[in-house]
C-alpha cells in the first residue's frame, strides 16, 4: 500500500510538473515571475499548485472587468462638467513637466488639476483630530476608503464622528480592505450599518460572485473626501501609531495630506468608483462634484492603481520621471523590492551623475520582505546608491522626490506588491514649493538615519546572507 501511495504520488507531482510548465508561461507575463512560480512548482508540484491556484492569477475576476465597463460609461455623464469647468479644474504644466503627466493622465485617466493647497501631517495624533473635526463639519456627504480601519482609541473616535454626521444627517460611506481591516468588520459593522452608515467590505476573501480571483489582492488605498471639498490621502491607516505592537521600536512613522481645491475631485472620482465596484450603487454624480473652488497654487496629479488599472502604472510613471532626473533623489518606503525595469532605471540615474538616496526602517515588521529588500543593497550601493536606515521607529511614509521638479507621494511601497498587484492611489505634485516641503521632511528622515558602509555590509555574515537569497528568489511573488 506504501508503495502504491509513493507510486501515485511520484506520478502526480510529474504531471503537475509538466502541464504547469506548459500553462504558467501561457498566463504569466514577467519572464521573473514566470521563472520564480516553475521553480516553485518543480521542487513542491503539490504545494506549488496549491498556492499558484491561491495567488497566482493575473486577471481580475469577470465580475469586477464587468463592472469596470459599466463605470465608464457612467462616468461618461462628468465629461461635459469637465469640459464646462476647464478652466478651474485643469493644470497647465510646463514642458519639463508636460511629458510626465500626459503618461500619468494616460495610465491613470486623470488629469493634473489646478488651485490646490496641501498640509502634510506627520504627527498621527494630529491626523485623527484634523480628520474628524472636518467630519464634524460635514454638511452633505463623508467618504471613507482605508486598508486598514482599526477599533482602536484613534478608531473610535472616527467611528464616532462618523456617528455624529450620520445623525444630522450627513451620508457616511466607510469602504475598508476585508483583510487589513476585519476585526471592524466583525466587530463595529452591524452596529454601524443600523445607525445608518453605509460600510462594506472590500475584496471579501470568500465571495463566488464578486470576487473569484486571487486573495492576496488587497485594497492598499488611503483616501478620506468631505463634502467633496476636503480630502485626505498617504500612507496613515486609521489605527493607533504602534499598529497593535508592543515593541516601541516598531511605531510607525506615517505622513498623510490634508487637501482641497480640485484635486479633491479626483480623489472622490477614485472613492466612488471603488465604491461602484464594490456596490453596484449609483449614485447621482453631480451632488458629489460641487463647482470647484482655487485653494492655492499647486498642481496637483491623482494616480490611482491596481490590477484592474494599465498594468504597472504607477512604477511606469516613476520611472519616467527618473530617466528626466538630472540632480537628486530621495526615496523613503518601508518595503523596497525592484524589478528589472526600476533597477535599470535607478542604474541609469546613477551613471548620469544623480544623487539617489534610498531611505529604510532599520527594522521591517515583515520578515520575507524585509529580507528580500537587504538583498538588494550591495547591488544598489555598487551602483552608487546611497542607503540609509532609519532608526526613529519603522518609517511608513512612501514618498520620492525627484529634483526640485516633480515629487510622489501616497500609499505606493516600492516593491512588486504595490506596483502590480494593490490597489494603491498617489499623488503627483509639480510645484516647487510642495516639492521643497516633502523633500525638507525627507531631509528630517534622513537625519535620523544612519548611512549603510558598503564595505561593512559586504562583510555581513553567511547566515544573513542565505536568508537574503531565500527571500529574494520569492520577491516576484511578493
């Protein structure tokens, strides 16, 4: 009987072998990723086949394609108010510029707006008080997209804003990531939906007609819109600053922008289309789109993406904008895995003469990841790179800031997660004095950060450097 069982098993794993090796090529489009799923699959078929049937699809679901058309269509009604407000709404870059935000307009579908003011808000407590007093000031309509939405202290007191617009009669509409935020789900949602706030889940797990597809694409986005006036995007989640940890080396370092003028309008084109998908709700466009009002001098670019978007988008944008690089770089993300593309991007940055300054947590809250992230500092720093660990907690912010031109910033890591397989919304800023704010706070990362010796880190030792490899031959997956 034990020979029959090895017999059979030994046979399975080789068919497994040989039709995968013949269908993952067909399915996948990176030559890495395909090249990293057939090693998976050739040395555990069986575990390999599982988890490739678990993450490894590459199209979204028929259901959400199916939604996606029928959201082009609808908003089909905003061109002629578009075409009417032109002259409020569209921003007219220059020509160092101009390049740039055609591709984003063309990879992301919105235009750079005019007339806009940004605060940046590093402080998380500041965050949360700033967020529900503009709540608390909501007249028509609070709009809610969060990856992760904890019942924490910070939690509780948006919920309860959120309590307090819904009984003067302001519409709340709460759109959280199914994984990121579950416990609110279980926890807060019945209570919540009798009080009259719409709250759903996003990406559910489980759910044969929404969503047959893979389970780890999630909802990475940040935005908050009042009233159409007033937004809020980055990289800060709603959740105290330690994220349920008790290490007091692990409090996040979040930054988030408070916005308004016209850009805000494109961050709630983004909110209601999520929220279309999610719903099948349709809701009259134009309540939600008052006439914009200039808050400032700022061109602002909204740049959201995901599976359902132009493959890529977002790391397609950036690194155009890096081969127009002529001076200094700075990046900051807590996850940093590139593909082929952005490598050679960054190398050719470097062999212009650019100054590119790459900024970490010393410590990452997650071990493949991080891991994988450290492999690729030896090859960084032969290129040129220069490699900082921030020490002040694990930095969160995702930002890059490119000369004194350009600058992005939202809730986009560096890494294949967030380019291709997220949902994730950036922001694209064009105006010089928003670009020396973001970079004068990158500056302050970088002060406490300490540099990385490339002759020191050659030297680290062999147990590291195995983990490094291991992780990295799994970063096409990650």
């Amino acid at each position: 009987m034990i020979s029959d069982f090895l017999q059979y098993s030994f046979i399975t794993q080789w068919i497994i072998r040989i039709i995968m090796f013949f269908y993952i090529p067909r399915r996948q489009k990176n030559p890495i990723t395909t090249l990293a799923w057939l090693m998976v699959i050739m040395m555990f078929p069986w575990f390999g086949l599982i988890l490739y049937l678990v993450i490894g699809a590459q199209q979204p679901p028929k259901y959400r394609l199916e939604q996606k058309e029928k959201l082009k269509k609808i908003l089909e009604d905003l061109y002629p108010w578009i075409h009417k407000n032109k002259d409020k709404l569209i921003a007219v870059l220059d020509n160092k510029n101009l390049e740039t935000s055609m591709i984003i307009q063309k990879l992301g579908g919105l235009p750079p707006t005019r007339g806009n003011s940004v605060e940046f808000i590093s402080n998380p407590y500041l965050f949360i008080e700033k967020l529900t007093a503009d709540i608390d000031s909501a007249e028509h309509h609070v709009n809610l997209l969060y990856y992760i939405f904890e019942n924490d202290d910070s939690g509780k007191k948006v919920i309860n804003a959120l309590e307090r617009a819904a009984e003067r009669g302001v519409t709340c509409r709460l759109l959280v990531d199914s994984v990121g935020s579950k416990n609110l789900i279980k926890k807060e949602f019945p209570r919540l939906k009798k009080l009259g706030i719409n709250a759903v889940g996003a990406l559910p797990m489980i759910s044969f007609k929404r969503y047959l597809g893979r389970i780890d694409w999630r909802t990475h986005r940040k935005i908050a819109v009042i009233d159409g006036k007033t937004a809020y995007t980055g990289s800060q989640n709603i959740i105290n600053p330690d994220y349920g940890h008790r290490d007091p080396d692990l409090v996040w370092r979040d930054l988030a922008a408070r916005l308004q003028g016209p850009v805000v309008l494109s961050l709630q084109r983004v909110f209601l289309s999520d929220w279309f998908i999610e719903t099948d709700e349709h809701i009259d466009l134009n309540s939600y789109f008052p006439i914009p009002e200039p808050k400032g001098d700022i061109p602002i670019q909204v740049l959201p993406s995901g599976p359902i978007y132009s493959p890529g988008n977002y790391e397609r944008s950036l690194i155009n904008a890096l081969y127009h690089t002529k001076n200094k770089v700075i990046i900051t993300s807590p996850y940093f895995i590139p593909d082929e593309a952005m490598m050679h991007a960054l190398e050719t940055a470097c062999r212009k003469g650019v100054e590119i300054n790459i900024i970490l947590p010393e410590k990452s809250d997650q071990f493949l990841p991080g891991y994988a992230a450290r492999s690729y500092f030896e090859e960084l720093m032969e290129m040129g790179i220069r490699i900082h660990l921030y020490t002040d907690g694990l930095l969160h912010a995702k930002s890059a800031s490119l000369d004194k031109d350009i600058s992005f910033f939202g809730s986009s890591n560096f890494d294949i997660r967030s380019f291709y397989l997220d949902f994730e919304i950036d922001l694209v800023f064009y105006e010089k004095d928003a670009n020396l704010t973001l970079r004068a706070i990158q500056e302050g990362y970088l002060e406490k950060s300490v540099e990385l010796n490339a002759e020191e880190w050659k030297n680290r030792g062999f147990k590291q450097r195995s983990l490094e490899s291991i992780a990295r031959l799994t970063s096409p997956m990650l």
